[in-house]
C-alpha cells in the first residue's frame, strides 16, 4: 500500500496529539503545573505545553525521561 504526504502527516499529528493527551493526563493526576514539569524535566513551559498541545513530539530519550518521572513504561 501506498501512502500519500496527507496521510503520513495526519498520522504524525494523531500520535503527537495522542502523546500530548497521556503527558497532561499524567500530569494533571500528580497535581503538578506545567512549569513544575519542565523543570523536573531541565526543559521550558512552553516546551510541555506544545507537547500537550500535540504540536510538537518529545524525541525518544525525552519519552523515557517523561516515563520515568510519571513510573510508567
């Protein structure tokens, strides 16, 4: 099967919304601020924020440093 750029790009942008989605969960359910967050994390608000917002993805070593601070995974 052959997938077109609108395709790829529409799955790219569920999965961040996806992953957005989990990390304000998780965070949400600790009580803990965005800001708190980024700095557990040694990354900006603004970083947490668009990763909530599904408009940007944390790359994959940053995926395991959230998993580990939230003790899932």
């Amino acid at each position: 099967m052959i997938y077109s750029n609108s395709d790829i790009l529409f799955y790219v942008r569920s999965v961040a919304v996806v992953i957005g989605l989990e990390i304000k969960r998780l965070r949400q359910n600790l009580g803990i601020s965005q800001t708190k967050l980024a700095n557990s994390l040694d990354v900006r608000q603004s970083t947490v924020a668009m990763w909530e917002a599904g408009k940007n993805n944390p790359g994959y070593e940053m995926l395991l440093r959230i998993a580990n601070f939230f003790g899932v995974g």
